[in-house]
C-alpha cells in the first residue's frame, strides 16, 4: 500500500459510523492523521477512534454537531494549534428521512437541510480561512446520486444535495486560486448507513437500473474519496464525481 496521504492532516465530519468512518480509516490506513466529529453516537465515535488509532496512530474524535458554528470553529482552533494546520476536510455529516412531500413537516425540511447544506457551509468556513493562510488544502464534500440525476428520493434530501453540488462550484471557483481545490463525491446507493432504510420497492430498482446490479461497498467509495484528496488529484477542481456502479 502507498501511503498517498503521508503527511496529510484531515478532518471528517460525521464519522461515529458508515460512509464517514470508512473514509477516517481509508485515509489513516494511506497515511493521514485523521480528526473526526460525531452529535450524538458516543459508542460509534469510541469503535471509529479505537479503529483509527491501531497501531499508534494519532487520531481524535470529538462530539461536536456541524451545526454548533462555535464548536467547530474552537475545534478546527484546537487541531490547527495541536497539528500545525489542516490539508483535508470532508464534508461527510449528513441525516434524510423516507418521507413523501405530502408528509414533510417544517421541521423535517429544516433538519435535512440545515446538517447537510448550513453545516457543510459552516464547517467549511472554519476550515477554509486557514487553508487560505497556508496556501493549500483539499475541501471534499458529500453529495448523492440524489442531487445529480433523476433518482426516486426524498425531495428535502435530493434538494439538499442539489445544493452541495452548487456549493462545491462556487467555493471552487472562489478559492482554487489560494491553492484550495474543492470536489464532491456523489455515491450511488451504498450497502450500510442512509441507504439501508430504503423501502424495498426503491432497492429493487436500483438493483434492476444499475449496470453491476448491487449497491457499492463504502469502502469502494472511501477509495475514491482517497485519491481524489490526494496530490496524485492535482488538477480536479469544483466537479462532482458519481460513483454509482452504472446507473
Ligand atoms: N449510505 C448511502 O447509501 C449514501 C449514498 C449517497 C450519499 N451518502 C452520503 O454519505 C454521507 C454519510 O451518510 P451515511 O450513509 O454514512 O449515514 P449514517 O450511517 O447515518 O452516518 C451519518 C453520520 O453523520 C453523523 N451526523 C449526523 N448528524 C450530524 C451532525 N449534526 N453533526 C455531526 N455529525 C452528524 C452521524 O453521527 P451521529 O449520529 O453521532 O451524529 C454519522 O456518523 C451523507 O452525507 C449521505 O448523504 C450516503
């Protein structure tokens, strides 16, 4: 194995399970100190650090929501001080609910957009004004084949993760040239985490549509979000990529 992010000092939101914590470990595992942040899943976030700090690794894992604008800040401060700087943010946190339009209560609306739009914008605010100063880092953010193509969906999911498509555009386009290059990765159906509550009717067409006719590992995906992080990457800026086994 190539350590490809030797050096490197990331930090993922919402890692205390699923697609986060495979991506905290992915990156451990190619050489990275890794920061990880959960809101509510204390013994999810024990199992990720225990995980990360195999063999000696630093890591550290801290109960702050992505919606908590000041914890995040003293916690990008801390790590900042602690670690030198941060070269990696994923933007990974993120909550939907199988609910249909005529069921959709305000709040519900809120929740969903708020963790997965308004806290990607602030946890990237944190991050980015030191990236800036250092003249260098890597904003990777978490969209969903819901967002990108015409997929059954939730409609307060889908349009939260519309907008995570246009944020990484503007941010790109914003900062590409302090040295900050800004990505998403738009997984398909994945086998743990959001995906596995979907009624059954929803997976069996996923499964009938998708070319390799299986839903993809988050490891498979972890992969992905390892290289497009890496200097390996250098001349990707402000694209989604899908990683859907063909749909
Ligand atoms: N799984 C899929 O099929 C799939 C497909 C496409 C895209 N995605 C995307 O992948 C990302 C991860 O989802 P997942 O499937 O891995 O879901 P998951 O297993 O439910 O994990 C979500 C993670 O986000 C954390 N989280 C939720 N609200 C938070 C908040 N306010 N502040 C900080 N952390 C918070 C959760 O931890 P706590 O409970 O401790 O807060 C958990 O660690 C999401 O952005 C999702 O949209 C997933």
């Amino acid at each position: 194995m190539t350590a490809r992010l030797a050096g490197k000092r990331a930090l993922v939101t919402g890692a205390s399970r699923g697609l986060g914590r495979a991506i905290a470990l992915r990156f451990a595992e190619e050489g990275a100190r890794v920061a990880f942040t959960y809101s509510r899943d204390e013994a999810g976030a024990a199992e990720t650090l225990r995980a990360l700090q195999h063999g000696g690794r630093e890591a550290r894992g801290t109960r702050c929501s992505v919606l908590d604008a000041r914890g995040t800040e003293a916690l990008v401060r801390e790590i900042e001080r602690d670690w030198g700087g941060l070269d990696i943010l994923v933007n990974n946190a993120g909550v939907s609910q199988n609910l249909p339009l005529a069921l959709l209560e305000e709040e519900d609306w809120d929740h969903v957009m708020d963790v997965n739009v308004k806290g990607t914008f602030l946890t990237s605010r944190a991050v980015v004004r030191g990236m800036i100063r250092r003249k260098g880092g890597v904003v990777l953010n978490i969209g969903s084949l819901a967002g990108v193509r015409m997929i059954e969906a939730p409609i307060h999911y889908f349009t939260s993760k519309a907008a995570i498509k246009g944020f990484t555009e503007a941010l790109a386009k914003e900062v590409a040239h302090h040295g900050v290059r800004v990505l998403c990765l738009a997984p398909g159906l994945l086998e743990d985490g959001l995906g596995k509550n979907l009624p059954d009717h929803r997976l069996a067409a996923y499964l009938k549509h998708t070319a390799l006719r299986r839903v993809g590992t988050l490891d498979e995906v972890a992969r992905v979000a390892a290289f497009l992080v890496s200097d390996a990457n250098g001349y990707m800026v402000g694209e989604t990529v899908v990683a859907d086994g063909g749909l």
